[in-house]
C-alpha cells in the first residue's frame, strides 16, 4: 500500500520534472582569444567615430575607484587599468589619422570572440531617435502625455543585493514597507497618472508614442518651432513584448515582413484595434527631458554619455559590461540591399528587448535615414570584445 501511495505521489509530478529536463541552460558567456587578422573587415573601418565614443566611457571610468572591476567581474579590467587606456587614447583625440588610431587598438587591446556556450551567432537590431509633434499643454489634437516619472516608483538593482544578480533589474512602489508590482501599460493609458502634474507635454499621435516608449528617447516639436529631447528615466518593471511576434502568431503580417514600418502601418490601417494590441506590452517607460546636449549629438544612453550614430551599441548588461569596445560583424538594411556591417562600436545602452549573451541594438542617430535602417534591421551577427593586453579572462 505504500508503494502505491508514493506512486500516486509521484505520477502528478513527472510532467512537471519532464519539463525541468527541457528547460534550456541558462545562457553563459564564454570568451575566446583570436587575432585581429581574425576580425573581418578591420583594415577597412575608420575607427575614429568609434575612439571618440570610447572617450565619453572614458569619462564615466574616471568616476568610478581604481580597484573595482568593469560590471564587476574581473575579466573586463579594473577601472585603474582603463584610466591609464583612457590617458593614452586623449592624446589620439584631434590630430591622429585612421592608421594611428587603428594601431592604438592594435597595440593595448586583443580581441575576444563572444558565445553563449559556443554559439558565437546572435540577433542586432537598431533603434534611432524620433520625432514627434507636441505640445506644453494639452487639447483636442494634443492628448497623448508623455509622463516624467512618478516619484512612488522605485527602481532596484539586484546585482548590488546578489551578486549572480548582476545587470538585473527589478522596478516598483513601495506599499506598507513593500514593494508591490507597479500598474501595467493597460492601467496608466486609462489615466491612472492623469491630473498629477507629471506630463512632460502631449502629442498628437498615440502610435508613435508607443515607438518613442520602445526607442527610449526623442525629440518633441511644437508649433512654435522649438523643441525639446526626452530620454529614458524608468520603466514600470513589467517585461517588455514584442507586439510583432503577436502579429505573426495572429497571421496578421507575415514573418519575414516583420518590422517597424509594417507593424506601424498596421497599426495605423485598424485603430480599433491598435490600443488593444499596444496594451499586450504591459512594459511602460518614463522619461525626463535631457538638458545641454548638443543638436549634433545623440541622446544620452544607460551609460550616462551622448550615444554616437552608428558607433553606439545596446547590450545586455548581464553579460557585457557599459563602456567596452567591441568589433561587430553583421550586415544593414539600406535601401538598395543589405550590406555587410563590419565595424568598432563601443557598448554604451541598453533595452528592455536586448536580452542574451549575443545580442545587440545599434543606435543610427536621427532623420528618415536613421529611421530606414533601425526600423528594418534585424540581422544574425557576432561580435567581439576588446579587451587590454594582459591576462587572459577565464570564462
């Protein structure tokens, strides 16, 4: 009777222990030596753009204590030992060619191919910077607010609590000492913030509102000609979806057509059901206006520095530590077909949708442009960390 019992124990749980062995493993970064011969492309990039963003890093090391570690890990360097990088690459700043500048990474940095236990191939996407149409207050055609962030929301970062944690993030309102999921996407748009003196401004279009929500940052132009950037500030701590992947599972758009300009124009082609579907993403971002940043540069990126068109990249934290450069490889969608996309880019951002070992978002800058090529990239790639000429890490 015993035997019996324990198997009438044991039989609800096999589908639940079936399901435990086929859950993947859990994503690893692994680090291999090569050569810069091995870097496709390398002679031919003009690593300067990409040297003048690694000086905005630059400027963040030099905040941060000599002794500790980049993201923590030892890997990636101490801070000490990248201010004395820094100090030689300020000397590069103005006057060296392409040839100089490319023998700097030569000479203090070796390259590192990055996998997810060994699969060294992953998705890159790009983002820009949008414009939308505002206004300071709100009307019939401005309705659409853009909120600051709500000072009840609290933001944690588990790696300062776990250090396995390390890059994850967690975000919401402290309740009777607390702290309780904050409200979804669905709940703000019904007004939940509304009447609170948290509007930045209004505009016109709740489509592309939702976009700037996904791009995490923009410009608004009002009426008058001036204009104003907004940058991310927080998000409501609920996981980002993807409201493309919906639209193919619904047979709305096919797979291979999948992208910015097609989910829009869907969009724009069923209002009725566009805020329905836009809600699906429960993942809800706050903004600030971002003051004394030049026309020509980009917004600020999680990194706390402008973002360089085409040099900028968005990573996962978890994995890649911000400020890093890195050799990417993959290819752009322009107009008249793709073309291999091989170049330095230094880490500098991140995203709710950049998750994974191999994983990145390429920031393109402003204008239609930049619109054209984040709103169809969307290619397999690999990239590879530079890292200085010392030790080597241990995956």
């Amino acid at each position: 009777m015993a035997a019996v019992l324990r198997l009438f124990l044991i039989l609800p749980l096999l589908p639940l222990l079936a399901a435990c062995e086929r859950q993947p493993p859990e994503p690893l970064l692994e680090l291999e030596a090569v050569t810069f011969e091995a870097l496709e492309g390398w002679r031919e990039d003009d690593p300067r753009p990409a040297l003048a963003a690694l000086l905005r890093s630059c400027a963040v090391f030099a905040r941060r204590p000599d002794a500790r570690a980049l993201g923590g890990d030892p890997r990636f360097g101490t801070y000490g030992l990248w201010k004395g990088i820094c100090a030689e690459a300020r000397t590069l700043a103005h006057a060296a060619g392409a040839e100089e500048v490319r023998r700097f990474f030569e000479t203090r940095f070796r390259p590192w191919r990055v996998s997810d236990r060994g699969d060294a191939e992953g998705l890159f996407t790009g983002y820009y910077e949008p414009l939308l149409h505002g206004a300071r207050r709100p009307s019939e055609r401005y309705r659409y607010p853009i909120y600051r962030r709500p000072p009840e929301l609290v933001m944690v970062d588990l790696g300062r609590f776990v250090p396995e944690l390390r890059g994850r993030r967690i975000a919401g309102r402290l309740d009777g000492g607390w702290l309780e999921p904050f409200a979804d996407r669905a709940t703000i748009e019904r007004g939940l913030l509304a009447g609170r003196g948290l509007e930045i401004a209004w505009v016109d279009d709740p489509i592309a509102l939702f976009f700037l929500h996904i791009q995490g940052s923009g410009r608004i132009r009002f009426e008058d000609g001036t204009s104003i950037r907004v940058g991310y500030d927080g998000w409501n701590g609920h996981p980002y979806r993807a409201i493309g992947r919906d639209l193919v599972e619904m047979r709305e758009i096919p797979r291979e057509e999948i992208s910015l300009f097609s989910i829009r124009t869907w969009l724009q082609a069923h209002p009725e059901r566009a805020r329905e579907l836009m809600n699906r993403n429960p993942s809800y971002v706050f903004f600030r206006v971002l003051e004394g940043l030049d026309e020509a540069e980009g917004p600020l990126g999680s990194l706390g520095v402008p973002l360089t068109p085409g040099r900028s990249l968005a990573v996962d934290r978890r994995f890649i530590p911000l400020g890093l450069p890195l050799w990417l490889e993959t290819t752009a969608p322009y107009p008249d077909g793709p073309r291999p996309l091989r170049r330095l880019v230094v880490a500098q951002d991140t995203g709710g949708a950049i998750r994974g070992v191999v994983r990145g978002d390429l920031f393109w800058g402003d204008g239609a442009r930049a619109e054209y090529l984040a709103g169809h990239m969307k290619s397999r790639g690999r990239y590879y960390l530079l890292l200085p000429r010392r030790r080597e890490p241990v995956s």
